[in-house]
C-alpha cells in the first residue's frame, strides 16, 4: 500500500459512509422539522383559544360588574326598607 492505493481506500470508505449516513441525516432533518411544524401550529391553536378565553372573561367581568350593582341596590333597597320597619 506505499503505491497510494490507501488514499484510495480511504475515500472509498469516507464515501461509503457518506453514502450511508446521509439519508439518515436528511430523515433526521425531515423529521425535525416536521415536529417544529406541527408544534409551531399546536401552539398557534393554543394561543387562538386563550384569546378567546380573554374575550369572554371580558364579556363575563362586565356583566358581572353590572350584576353586582344591581344587587348592591337591591340589598340597598333592602337595608332602607327594614330600617323603616323596625324604626316602627
């Protein structure tokens, strides 16, 4: 092997390895970025629905706000009433 045939030898296996590594490589590839995708979407959908959640707790914070002034002047109402009653 000192006439050069071991540089020979050696890029035939360095290419024999390539050759067997490189589709593993690329499905790797593939692979991730088919799960960044997907978790990139999961989390998109995510965000959709927390939004929405937002808006409705915003819906539900102002009826309730009118809600509680209602029944503060009902219990208002009430309060003046049994003062009457009881002034008696």
């Amino acid at each position: 092997m000192a006439n050069g045939n071991g540089n020979a030898l050696t890029a035939a296996a360095d290419h024999a390895i390539i050759k067997t590594f490189t589709p593993l490589v690329v499905a790797l590839l593939i692979g991730l970025v088919t799960w960044l995708f997907s978790s990139l979407l999961d989390v998109q959908e995510e965000v959709a629905e927390i939004n929405v959640h937002i808006k409705h707790l915003h819906i539900a914070e102002e009826t309730f706000g009118s809600q509680m002034e209602d029944m503060e002047k009902t219990l208002t109402d009430l309060r003046i009433n049994v003062g009457r009653l009881t002034a008696h």
